[in-house]
C-alpha cells in the first residue's frame, strides 16, 4: 500500500478554511449482506484522498483531518481505510496493527485486548482507559467503559488515534487517549460500493454501500453481515451492522448532520485455558464455557447530531447523542444489562491572530451521563435461570476544557491546555437474592489535568514535539466488587503525569513517526482475575512508571524494477515498533516487577511491491521476541513468536481483488492473556491464537 504522508502544516492555522466534525447524522435501515474488510498497514499519518466532491463542513475528509491532526504536540495518527480495506480486516486490531503504542490482540469474535501506553492492561472485558468515539461522538459508556461490538471495519472513511492526553479536544482524560472511527459521507463515497469476502474457519463476509449528494443534501448508508464458526470450539458467531448519515448544508458556512447505527451480535465465547494447553491443544475451549454454553449477545442502536457553523474566525460546533444497548451474557451468570447513554457537547474554536502572531483558542464543554439496569440470573446452560441480584447504576460527567496554541516565532508553537472533569457514580441495589440490599453507594470526583506543548515546524515537511500532561480515571461500574457494600468508598481514582518527545514528518521516499514517553502513574487500577477469568477484584496499585518507544517508518526504495517512466513500480516498506517498560515503583509487595500483560517488544512489518498496473504482493511479519509475565510476582509467562503472512491482490478505479494468508506455518502461539497476582502452571489466564488462515475478497464501486 502506497502511503503518502502530508506536509505539515504551519503549526497554527492562520485564517481560511477551517472545516470541522460537527453534529452527528444519519439516516437507517438497510438489509444486512456480508462486509469485507482489511488489514491495515502502517501508521505513519498518512493520506490517499480518491475524487471527493465539495467536503462536508461536519465531517473532514481525510486530508482535513490529517492536517488538522498535525497541529497536536504528541502522538496522534490518522489512519485511512486504505490502510485496511485490502484484507480481511474484521477487528480493531486489523484497524490498527500498524500503530505503533497501540497493543491489540483478538480474543473471539470482535472482542479484544486493547491498550495504549498500558492502559487497561489488567482490563480483559469491558475496555477501560481508552476512549471509542465515532464521527466524535462517545461510544463509550458514561462510566467510562467500552465494548468492541460496535466497531466494523468496512464503515469507516479513517481512524484518528490520540494517545493520552493528546485527546483534549473531545474532553478526554485517560491514560491511554481515545480512538474516534470516522465514516464516509455522501460528499465523499462512490454512487455505489459492494465486497464479498470468505476464507478459512467458515468466516465470510458481504457489504453494500450507497451515497448521494448535491448542493444542499447528502446522504450516506452501508451495512454489513458476518458470519464465522471459529478456529476454537464453542467461537462460532455473527454480526450484522449498519450505519449511515444525512447531512444538510444549511449555507457555505453552516451544516449540520444526523447519524444513526445499529447493530446484532451473536458470539459464543470460548473462554482462557492454561499455557499448556493454549499452546499444545488451541482448539478447545474451556469445559465451563462449552458446558454452560457462555456467549456475548449483544442488540443496540444510536442516534447522534453534529452541527458546525463557521463565522469568520470563529468556528462553533454542537453535538448530542443517545444510545441504547441490550446485553444478554450467559457466562458464570446470566446477565442481563439494558445500557442508556446520552450527552451533548460544544466547542468553539477562534483563529484570530493575537498581538501580530498566529493564534489558536479552543474551548469546549461536554456532559455524558448514562444507566445500566443490571440483572443478574442462575446460567443453566446458555438460558436464564432464578433471578440473583439486580442493581441500577448511573454515571454523570462533566468536562470542560480548553486550549491556546499560539505562535511564539513563525515554525514555533507554544501549546497550553487544561480540563476540568467531575465524575458521579451512583449504584442503587433493587435486589439482591432475598438478603439485604447493602451495595447502593455513591461518590463524586473532581480532576484538573493542565497539560504544556511545544510544537516546532523545522521544515515544510517535518515537525518535532514535546508536551508534558496530567490524566485522571474514575472507576467503572465493572471495577466495583459484586457482593461488597459501596465499594466505591474503596476504589481511588486513577492519576498519571505524562512527559512525551518526538518527531514526525516525511523526506523524499522516507516518512516517519517516533514518540518517547515516561508516565509516572498513581493508583492505577489492577483487576486481579480469578476463576473463569473474572476480575474478582479490582484494587488501587501504590506508584508505576510506564514508559516506551513508539516508532512507525514507511520507506518507498527499489522504484524502477519492472516498471519505468511515468508511472514506476516500487518495493513499500511499512513498520509500527513499539517498546513497552512498565513497572512497579518500589511497591511493598511486588518490589520493581514488571506490570504484566504487555510484550515488552512487539513488531509489525510488511514490505510489499507494487505495480503501477495496480498488481502488489509482500510478506508481512507480526514479532514478539520476547514472552511476557501474566503475573504480578512474575513467575508465569507467555511464549514468544513469529507471525509470517502474505498478502497479494490487484485493483483499479473500479475493481479489486485481495488474497490473504496469516499465520502461514501454522504456528500455535498465545494471542492474548488476563493477569493475576500470583499465578501457577494450571492458572486458566490465556488465549490461543488462531492458525494458519486463506482469505480472499472482492470489491466493486461506482
């Protein structure tokens, strides 16, 4: 994939154009057919813009975002779907495998393990310590919790990940930054657009898209269905998704725009199995996961709206949401979860010079709150039983923010920010087996994160940054002991101070993005994984450093092998490192052992050749050197591995074609593990990785 890296802009944009994500839009309903989607391939910011109309004022094209992107002192990536869309890409990882920081491993189905610079690395349901938004609009739960079941790959235009507290312009303050999916409009996407994919473990895929557009209206809608039976027992599942948008220019400066989505996800859960028998015996599930038939099954829809209208300097943004989702989750229990979110957001940005120099000022405020009616039921093989307990538990959230880059000097940047953000959660206890209902509590918390960058532009095509930043985390309801009386009153929130360097840019054929980072972290959470890979308990660690290297290289060499004139082939040379130290500081009971969950070295390459005929071909390598512990008393680990695959495929305005072998030698490796204090050789903590696979797919698009 040829990945092209934009120059920099000047650090501060200075009057002109200021196009921005505004309320959200969409329009409904479409029959499900299988969607394909891709791998993608580097992480580099980069851009492959393909013959849009006039762009949407809510919704930036890639281009837009990827130069607004660049204004950031941090590290931030925009990922375009031509990253991904030319594979089999059906989860966040396939989205994000060449991100460097970015860790994310498949569990079954859409579930995975996801972390950014250790966030959430204890965390094995439920994410924790990321942010998932779509079009800028949360899909994570007010009390900070996500699921991966409404992410599909074959719906986004790009992916823009900000790392940290490089996420503070949607209000976020989380160790680990936020991720926001952004989907194609009617300005953007082709008068049709279709896909069937198959391949191996009975996995097959179709997609059908459409869209229109005029001087006024546009209009979006895609869907999708999925079905598999799985490389493990008891993984089989399906997914149908659809999603779509309507957006109304209301003048050259004003637009606003309505999105909807929903989706059905059916996936049986497999379940951790010990080391041994991950890595001799794949295949087979856990016995309590086949025996009570534990599965995710999971309905819900959303509605959302962004508005932007731009008055000379002055950009002014608003936004509201509200989504439902029903969880029916027969696994140690029947639960049975009614989820409701909803909030609303402004933001407001002026590009005024200020005292003869290039100024940007942005302010904004965002109010999220949410319920969960939780259930809980006796599990008898996959159906609900006798009624255990049931709570209510509602989350409330305010975030306000703000942001002043100004230019101190032309090429130079001086970036400070700062967030408030109040945080309430309230669990009520309506019923709790016949016994007393002792587990309503409730707790408020107040943060203040300032956050300090510099920006330096050393050249139109090459920036370097660094920024020092504080984040705060209130606990989840997932982070709360069952059967304790307000175990909120036990849980600390969460803190972290960041200091991050690094540089981005693109010279002649080469382009790079290196980030280093220390984030000195205090009561972070831990969830200490029991039987059935459940967090028995999530405590409060005393102080831990993470740190590391981030660092992706794409490298176009070789031009004019078969092909010369015009038009050359060339060799591409994509890669996302990431380093990872995380540790204990001096704690009293695990000394300075490293934090498990994380491969202290994790690589992802791809060198494919390509042909201007629009032919390619390459192997890529997914690495992990060394084994990581599972354990706080570091005394149990993973196993190391090598990933070899190759991909190749052929495309052209109107069609393409992919064809896609991972995990080639069939190599038995664990792909992701839960974490505990002290565990043994027979600790059911890890997954098995899925073996040698073929895939293949088509495209077509109008």
């Amino acid at each position: 994939m040829n990945r092209i890296i934009a120059a920099p802009p000047p650090c501060l944009n200075a009057h002109g154009t200021r196009l921005k994500t505004g309320l959200a839009a969409v329009i409904a309903a479409l029959a499900p057919i299988y969607a394909g989607a891709q791998t993608q391939s580097s992480t580099l910011p980069s851009i492959q813009v393909e013959g849009e109309r006039s762009p949407s004022l809510t919704v930036p094209n890639t281009a837009q975002a990827q130069e607004k992107i660049q204004q950031i002192p941090g590290g931030v990536e925009v990922v375009g779907d031509k990253e991904w869309r030319d594979t089999q890409a059906s989860t966040i990882k396939d989205i994000l495998d060449y991100t460097p920081g970015v860790f994310a491993q498949p569990k079954w189905g859409a579930d995975t393990r996801l972390s950014i610079r250790g966030s959430g690395l204890s965390r094995y349901y439920h994410l924790r310590g990321i942010n998932l938004y779509q079009d800028g609009v949360p899909l994570t739960n007010a009390d900070g919790s996500s699921d991966f079941q409404w992410i599909d790959p074959t719906a986004y235009r790009y992916t823009e990940v900000y790392k940290g507290a490089n996420a503070l312009r949607f209000g976020s303050s989380t160790l680990g930054g936020a991720i926001n999916f952004v989907s194609p409009t009617g300005r953007d996407s082709s008068a049709f657009q279709g896909r069937v994919d198959t391949g191996s473990f009975g996995w097959w895929r179709a997609q059908a898209a459409t869209g229109f557009a005029d001087d006024h209206l546009d209009g979006y809608i895609t869907g999708s269905w999925q079905r598999q039976d799985g490389y493990r027992e008891q993984s089989s599942g399906d997914a149908q998704h659809v999603s779509g948008n309507l957006g109304w220019r209301l003048s050259d400066t004003a637009e606003t725009r309505f999105f909807v989505s929903a989706m059905r996800v059916r996936q049986e859960i497999p379940g951790s199995v010990t080391r041994d028998q991950a890595l001799n015996d794949p295949r087979k599930a856990a016995a309590s996961n086949v025996e009570n038939d534990w599965q995710r099954n999971v309905d819900g829809a959303r509605l959302t709206n962004r508005t932007v209208v731009v008055r000379g300097d002055n950009q002014y943004e608003f936004g509201a949401w509200y989504s439902q989702t029903h969880l029916k989750h027969p696994i140690y229990q029947y639960l049975d979860n009614v989820y409701d979110d909803y909030g609303a957001y402004t933001r407001v940005t002026n590009t005024s010079q200020l005292a003869g120099h290039d100024n940007r000022f942005t302010v904004g405020v965002t109010w999220s709150a949410g319920t969960v009616d939780a259930d809980n039921y006796v599990n008898t093989g996959g159906h609900k039983g006798d009624k255990l307990s049931a709570t209510r538990d509602r989350s409330d959230n305010l975030a306000i923010y703000g942001e002043n880059a100004f230019d101190i000097v032309p090429g130079i940047s001086l970036i400070a920010g700062a967030q408030y953000l109040y945080a309430n959660r309230d669990r009520r206890d309506r019923y709790n087996g016949g016994g007393p209902t002792i587990r309503t509590g409730e707790k408020s918390y107040d943060f203040f994160n300032p956050k300090l960058g510099v920006l330096w532009q050393v050249d139109p095509q090459s920036q370097v940054y660094a920024n020092v930043s504080r984040s705060a985390e209130a606990p989840t309801f997932g982070d709360m002991n069952f059967s304790t009386a307000n175990d909120l009153a036990r849980l600390k929130p969460q803190r972290a101070t960041t200091l991050e360097i690094g540089t981005r840019g693109q010279q002649r054929d080469i382009g790079w993005d290196v980030s280093l980072y220390r984030a000195w972290v205090k009561d972070e959470f831990q969830c200490v994984s029991t039987m059935w890979d459940i967090c028995g308990q999530t405590t409060n660690l005393d102080k831990t450093i993470h740190q590391g290297l981030e660092a992706g290289l794409n490298w176009t060499f070789l031009r004019g092998l078969l092909a010369s004139g015009a038009q050359t082939d060339s060799l591409i040379l994509n890669a996302a490192y990431t380093f990872s130290d995380f540790r204990f500081d001096s704690d009293k009971d695990w000394g300075n052992n490293h934090i498990p969950g994380v491969p202290r070295h994790y690589l992802r390459a791809e060198v494919l050749y390509k042909h201007p005929s629009g032919f390619y071909i390459g192997p890529n390598v997914e690495w992990v050197p060394q084994a990581y512990f599972v354990d706080n008393a570091n005394t149990l680990k993973t196993a190391s591995y090598a990933l070899l695959g190759a991909r190749l495929g052929w495309e052209n305005s109107r069609y393409s074609f992919y064809l896609e072998g991972r995990n080639l030698t069939n190599r038995k490796y664990i792909a992701s593990a839960s974490t505990t204090d002290r565990a043994t050789a027979d600790s059911a903590l890890f997954e098995p990785g899925t073996g040698r696979g073929v895939y293949a797919g088509v495209q077509m698009h109008y």
